[in-house]
C-alpha cells in the first residue's frame, strides 16, 4: 500500500517528506477518534505503556530514515527484502518471551523470503561489487533491525495490555490499542516537524500545497488502518502466521498492483516468486 501511494506521489509531484508529516498528523488524529469509548478509556500518560510507545514512535521514524538511506545506497529490492525479512524477528520474540506463541515454521518462512527476493528483485544491480563499502552492508542490515525491533515491540505491547485488561470487553481493548496507535503516530509527528524546513536543491524552503496535505492525508488513513488492524490481528493470529502473511501480502500485492495499474514490466522469476508466495502461505496453515 505504501510503495503504491509513493509512486502516485512520484507522478502527481507530491512532495513525500511534507506528506509523511501529515500522515502522522492524520493516523493520529484518526487514532484518536477510534479510542474514543464514550471516553478515553486510560490516561495515556499514566499508562505503563506510556514510554515504551512514546520509544517506539523514535523506532518507527528511525526505520524510515534507514530505510530511506538505505534505498539510495543500495536500492530498492535489496532494502525492501532487508525491511520486509526482518518478520524474523517479532517471530522469535513472541516465541521465546510471550506465552503461549507456536513454534515457527522455519520451511515455509524461508521459503517467504526466498519468495520475497524473486518478486522485488528487478535483475538489474544497483552497484557493481567493487565499489561496495561497510555503510553498504550496514545499512540493510539496519533496516532489519529497525524493523524487527517496531514489529517485536508493537506485539508485546499489545500483548501486555490484552493480558492486563482481562475482564474488559472487547471493545474497551480495541479502544486502548487505538490509544497507542494515536500516541506512535503523534510522536513520530513531532519528529517530522522538520520537513517544513528542508530546503531543495537551490537552497529554498520547499513551499507547502494544498497536493502534498491531501497525499498525507491518504498515506495517514492507509497507516494508521494497517497499524491498527495488525495490533488486533495480533490478538487472535499467533506471530508465526501473522507476520509472515502480512509481509508477503504486502509485496505480492505491491508487485501486482505495479503490473497492472502502473504498467511496470514483470520478469519470469517474478511471477515465480509471487507463486512461491502463494505457496508458503499455504503451507503455514497445513
């Protein structure tokens, strides 16, 4: 969903960082409007998840950063495949620490990332192996990490509250989750602020338009409904099912969606990784 906005940006000349402010902007309000229970059903500043979310708003704008730097040094299969890999992650985290979890199926994970590589790579390199440098390997690396590291603290975040709100209904659960959503967002906000202050390549403040507030309007509502509906998925479907659907799903769809919408050219080991895809997905309910 992301990638897909990013291009319709691209070609309607919406200026991404202005439009990543107001996405925050409008998942948080959007969040807000969601935890409403009647009334906000916790303080969020007294909240013990209070600190941990408000760390992981830092984390979720810190994935961003390196994902964006790592896609200059070296593109974008390679930092996608790094961004979308690091499902690993969560995975062994709610294994080894949360109650409960299933075993991963290592086969048909790995077959996911094989899967994952064959759709997003374009066969053409980014850099010839000669100029490779350390930041060249450190930065999808980083990518993984900050990636794992959201996913890992979004599950046990919302596993802690599920635990402690036992005896609430549903609805109330639901509401807190929204809480926190709104409260990442309204963090990693703040930390954008600095977009209104970049400077294009001559060295003028990039202007606002009315284009770029309704692009981020658009990317909002789409991430704060799919960082939403993970947190409740997150609840029903262990982590070793979730994670990897979610991140597969969310490349074969890009893939497709570029085929057919964007008239981008698909090679044959890209139809096969999308195959692979279905197949892996399959797998994991057997």
């Amino acid at each position: 969903m992301f990638s897909i906005l990013f291009k319709l940006f691209q070609l309607k000349g919406i200026d991404s960082l202005q439009a990543i402010f107001f996405n925050y902007i409008t998942a948080f309000i959007l969040g807000l409007i969601f935890s409403l229970h009647g009334e906000i059903v916790v303080n969020p500043f007294k909240a013990k998840w209070f600190i941990p979310v408000v760390l992981l708003g830092f984390v979720f704008v810190a994935g961003m950063i390196m994902l964006s730097a790592s896609t200059r040094r070296v593109g974008v299969a390679i930092s996608t495949v790094s961004s979308r890999a690091s499902m690993v992650i969560p995975i062994i985290v709610s294994y080894l620490f949360i109650a409960g979890s299933d075993a991963p199926k290592w086969l048909p994970i790995c077959l996911m990332v094989v899967a994952m590589t064959l759709t997003i790579w374009t066969g053409k390199p980014q850099r010839s192996a000669s100029r490779v440098s350390i930041l060249d390997i450190i930065a999808p690396i980083t990518v993984f990490l900050t990636f794992g590291l959201s996913a890992s603290m979004l599950k046990i975040i919302q596993d802690r509250i599920s635990v402690a709100r036992v005896g609430w209904s549903q609805s109330m659960v639901n509401s807190e989750l929204s809480l926190v959503t709104a409260t990442i967002f309204f963090v990693a906000g703040i930390l954008c602020i600095y977009s209104f202050f970049k400077k294009d390549k001559n060295g003028n403040s990039v202007p606002f338009k009315w284009k770029n507030l309704l692009g981020g309007i658009a990317l909002g509502a789409a991430n704060y409904f799919c960082t939403y509906t993970l947190m409740l998925s997150m609840k029903t479907i262990d982590s070793s099912i979730l994670f990897p659907i979610h991140n597969i799903g969310i490349v074969a769809i890009g893939g497709v969606v570029g085929w057919t919408v964007f008239n981008e050219k698909m090679r044959p080991h890209q139809v096969v990784g999308i195959v692979l895809a279905a197949v892996s997905i399959i797998w994991l309910y057997i």
